[in-house]
C-alpha cells in the first residue's frame, strides 16, 4: 500500500509540472491570518491550510459544524449523532486532545477535558474556518500537536439576515444576524435558536445563543473590539446501544467574552494586546449528577515589525484554567508562553518560515517548540511548500486529577512532524493541492486497566502516522462546479508496529454542483468512509442533495435531504448517526 501511495504521489507532482497554469489574473487573492499568526496570501503559507467561506457554508446546508468539516481532507468530525451530542474534531489521525481550537484567535480548549465540544459553537456565527493540518505549538503554544481549527466570527459582509428551517424529527431552527458600522462605531449581533425531538429515545435538544461585537476606531492607528458570546443548551443523552441510559440529561452554559486592542507602530509595525474569560457550566444527571464549573482566562500580546524583507512576530501568553467540580474538587492549570517567529522573503519565489515557543506550566514543567517552513513559487499559480516541526499536548485537568484514578506524574505527549506538498491553479478552470506527512508522537497519554481492575492515565506508548491527502476542484463552465478529495492514512505503534485502532485509512469527498438558468442550484455531496482499524465501525457512503432556489435578490429557498439514501451507519462506535433527514430553509437578506 505504501509503494502505491508512492506512485499516486509522484503521478499528481508530474500532473502539476507538465499542467500548463491558468492565467495569473483569472486567480483572485485568498488571505488567510492561521498559518502564520499573520496575514498573508494562501499561497504563501508553508504549511497545508484549507479554508471554508461562508458562501460554502450556506451552499452545503449545513446545520452543523460537522457537516462542514468533513468535507476537508484530512479533517474528521467525530459526531455522536443527535443535536447536542458530543462533537469532536480530528486532523491526519490525531484524536480531539491534539487539536487545537481557536475561536477568533483565542484558544477554547477546555483545561478539564483538554478538547472542545464543536456541539456548543452555533454555525450561523461563522464568517470562516481556518484549519492548520501539522504541528503548531512553535505558533499557539499547547495541544496543537495535530493541528489547529481557527474558528472566525469577525468580519463578514454588511448587512442583516433572518433564517428559518424545518426539519425532520420535528427540527427547528431559526436566527438572526446584523453588521453594519456607524462612522468608526462597527457592531454585530446575532441570535441563534435550535429544537429537536432527536431521532433516538431520550435525544430531544434545545440551544439558545446569542453574540454581539462591537469595534471601535479610536484614532486612525487605535483599535478596540469588545466580544460577547452566550450559549445555553438542555438536551438527552441516550447513551450507546450498547449502554444506554434511558433517564440521562445534560444542560451546558458558557459565556465568553473577549477584548482586543490593536495599535499601530509607525508605519511598519502594529501591536495586538487581548484579554479573554471563558465560563462554562456542565450539569449532568441520571441516577446521580456530576456538574463541572470552570473558568479560562488568557492574556495575550503579539507583535509584527516589518524589517527589510523578514517580518518579525513575536509575544508572549498567560493563562489558568480552573475548575471547581463533583468530581475533581476544585483544581487549576497556570501556563505562560513567549514565542518569537521570523518570516523571511528571500527572493521574489522564495519564502522561509522560522518559528520557536517555550512554554511552562505548573502541572508539568516547560516545553520548547520549533517549526521550520518554506514555500517556493515555481510561478504565479504554482507553489511547492515543506515544514519540520514539533508540538505537545498538556495533560488535562481530569488526567492529573480524576478522584483515585487521576495519575499527577503525567508527562506532555509530544511529537515531530513534516510535510511536503503543493497547490497549483491549471487550465480549465482546475486547482489541484497535495501533500505528504509523517508525525512521530512519543509519551501518548493512554487510560489503562490495572490488575486491581482499577483504570488509571499513563504514558505508555509511541506512535507513527503518516499518509496522504489530495484535492482537486473546477469550473469547466458559468453552471457546473466540482470537487474531489482523497486522504490515505497509515497509524502504527511505534514499538510493536500493530495498527493503531480506531484509524480510517481511506477516505473521500465528492461535491458536484449545477446551476439551473431560472436559479436553481443543485449540489450533490458524497462522503465515502473505509472501514476503522480494529474493525469498530464498518465502511460506509453518505449522500446529501441539497437544492438552492434564488427567489429574489434578498429571498433564498433551500431543500435539502442528508443521508439521501438512509442509509444505517456509525462514525462512532456505538452512536447511529442520522437517518434520512429533509429540511427546508430559508434565508431573508436585508
């Protein structure tokens, strides 16, 4: 297998090289702000980025993040099944502890869990997503060993939108957005509201959100931007079929506010100074309850000083992570950071990265991490790009933590990684992207049963993974779009060379999209899943139709049926996903 994922690669560098490219002014700049905590064209990123748009968010439909993610290469969202279940974020194979979440540049992973629950972040506030596929703890520090998923609420078009679906399982959603600026007053706000009856006993949910921004220019070199996010949910969990609990509920509440002051420096440097505070609470209940009150605070500060051709970033962090719980008392996590990254235009076609990060907590000790990344532009619309790289992941609260089973002695799960790949625009409308990795993690943070058949947390083992992915998209006309993507992973443990479990060597998309001349757009989109290692969830296909009716300038129908086929599968072991699911929306424009 591996020889064959030699000859694909090597087939898709040719393609690129012999391909004559598209025209240079056919290919409109794409700015990106996650690659390097700096903005720049995506075509200069060192590192394998993709980016989802609010317009792709619309076409696909979609209700929830998962259904986003999913339709990225490399990229896997682990989702439950109902409203409100558990919603976690793979990337190449890492489980969700190694990825980190950012919300508007903040990191949202949670000092207890060390994850993010995506379950809890309502799609209609989403201008875009970002998503690092690679070590970037030289860049954010913690738990970005697999990569990082920056969520952006910030910017977005002008204007209000109303949004009304109606579903099957007697769903319901419906939402309110508005932006607009006044002189250099720029405000936003919105609302979101979800019911559902769920598709399994005692999977009923209902969310509520609601967030608003403001950003203020207080001189033409001074910033302010003030955030606010509420989230509050109540929902059953009905457990898996294998053990299900009937009875069992859970309510969350989070609220997350945010403050950010921009200056600039001269005319070649500006200086970015944050404060975030995160709150949630979890209330579980079934024949006992357990309820988890935490709080994350972060301080920030970065950088950028422009000199000659090397953009210099550098900063520093302080952050605590604390709960107060049932189950493990009240605990904390105080960490702080310095980083430094030097981005060096070398020549007009080459571009050399320089990162590096010293972290320290007080549950572990200090971690030093280091990147190194290039891009090189063989034209206007080719770039080949490699990066080296090593990251860690902190033990979570609940690891050192957990009553009687919590092991202190916990060491950070650490790793080195590298990537080659390439992006090229061709003719006809075609874009290709590929590349190759391979991350070795070493001290993997494992849940062991013990001869006294009690189960403590341990660093046992180490891991290599490495594997694949390639995506090709295209226009051939004004009413026909298309895409495709491909991920080959390959996880083994290091020492006994076994498969690691729970691993999806192969994985697809397909999207296909037509536009009807009385303004219909029909898309169709396929997700083809092999088989999990260890033999926990079989291979399935998943087909969604989703058709788009532009009433007026200002009104937009959309129908869509997921699961098209009803077909019976699992991403989970144990959780059923959706059956057939039809839904009709709208969306009002003002």
């Amino acid at each position: 297998m591996i020889r064959s994922v030699k000859k694909l690669t090597l087939a898709l560098l040719v393609l690129v090289l012999i391909c004559p490219a598209a025209a240079a002014q056919d290919e409109p700049v794409t700015l990106v702000v996650t690659a390097s905590r700096i903005l720049q064209d995506i075509k200069s990123a060192p590192v394998s980025i993709a980016l989802i748009t609010r317009d792709e968010i619309e076409a696909m439909g979609a209700m929830e993040l998962s259904e986003v993610l999913n339709g990225v290469e490399g990229v896997t969202a682990a989702d439950y099944g109902p409203f409100g279940s558990q919603m976690k974020v793979k990337l190449r194979g890492s489980n969700a502890e190694q990825v980190l979440v950012l919300i508007d540049g903040k990191p949202v992973n949670s000092a207890r869990q060390g994850d993010v629950d995506l379950s809890t972040i309502p799609l209609a506030m989403v201008d875009r997503i970002e998503i690092i596929k690679g070590p970037a703890s030289a860049l954010y520090g913690a738990d970005a060993l697999g990569g990082v998923v920056n969520i952006i609420t910030k910017g977005g078009r002008e204007g209000g939108q109303l949004r009304l679906a109606i579903g099957g399982h007697d769903t319901v959603s419906l939402g309110f957005a508005y932006r607009g600026r006044s002189g250099s007053l720029g405000y936003a706000l919105g609302s979101d509201l979800t019911m559902s009856g769920g598709y399994r006993p005692n999977s009923d949910y209902e969310g509520r959100s609601f967030w608003a921004q403001l950003d203020w220019g207080l001189s033409p070199r001074d910033y302010v931007t003030v955030s606010l996010f509420r989230h509050e949910d109540e929902h059953g969990v009905p457990g898996s079929l294998e053990y299900q609990s009937p009875t069992a509920r859970q309510a969350y509440d989070e609220t997350r506010v945010a403050v950010d002051y921009d200056r600039a420096i001269g005319t070649n440097s500006n200086l970015s100074l944050g404060l975030s505070v995160v709150n949630h609470v979890l209330d579980y209940e079934d024949d006992w309850q357990d309820i988890h009150h935490g709080d994350d605070y972060l301080l920030d500060l970065q950088v950028n000083s422009q000199q000659g051709s090397h953009l210099l970033t550098f900063g520093g962090a302080l952050g605590r992570g604390q709960v107060d719980s049932t189950q493990l008392g009240e605990q904390k996590r105080d960490h702080w950071r310095l980083f430094l990254q030097d981005s060096w235009q070398a020549s007009p076609a080459l571009g050399l990265t320089l990162s590096s990060s010293y972290d320290n907590y007080s549950t572990h000790g200090d971690n030093l991490s280091v990147r190194a990344g290039l891009v090189y532009h063989l034209d206007g619309d080719a770039q080949l790009f490699a990066s080296v790289g090593s990251a860690f992941r902190a033990p979570s609260l609940e690891d050192l933590y957990w009553p009687e089973m919590g092991n202190p002695e916990l060491s950070p799960e650490t790793g080195w990684a590298w990537e080659a790949g390439l992006r090229r625009s061709l003719t006809d409308g075609l874009a290709l992207s590929a590349s190759i990795f391979r991350r070795q993690m070493t001290d993997l943070i494992q849940w062991r049963e013990f001869p006294d058949d009690s189960w403590r947390p341990v660093n046992v083992s180490a891991a290599i993974l490495q594997g694949l992915e390639a995506a090709l998209e295209g226009k051939p006309g004004e009413n026909l779009a298309w895409s495709m993507a491909y991920t080959y992973l390959d996880g083994k443990d290091k020492d006994t060379k076994e498969e690691l479990p729970n691993q999806v060597r192969h994985r697809g998309n397909l999207s296909l999209t037509y536009q009807m001349p009385w303004g219909m757009a029909a898309s169709l989109l396929a997700e083809f899943v092999g088989a999990q290692t260890g033999g926990t969830v079989p291979a399935y296909q998943v087909f969604d139709l989703v058709l788009t009716q532009q009433v007026s300038e200002a009104l937009q129908v959309q129908l869509k049926a997921a699961n098209l086929l009803d077909k019976e599968y699992q991403v989970v072991a144990g959780y059923p996903a959706p059956p057939r699911t039809v839904t009709l929306g709208a969306r009002y424009a003002f």
